[in-house]
C-alpha cells in the first residue's frame, strides 16, 4: 500500500504500491 486516506464521503480510499496500482474504496460491511 502506497496511501490510504479517508475521503469526504467518509469512505478509505488506499492506492497500491504496483506500477499498475489501484486506487481501491473501501467501504463498511453492510449490518445485520
């Protein structure tokens, strides 16, 4: 992992550390 922030909309956002890397949003899992 290169970064990871926590955006306006209260998601993370982490970008990998590939030469192709991504920019993943990760969000909280759906409650029961």
């Amino acid at each position: 992992m290169r970064d990871v922030r926590v955006g306006p909309d209260g998601y993370l956002y982490v970008l990998t550390d590939e030469s192709d890397g991504q920019l993943l949003k990760v969000s909280p899992a759906a409650t029961r």
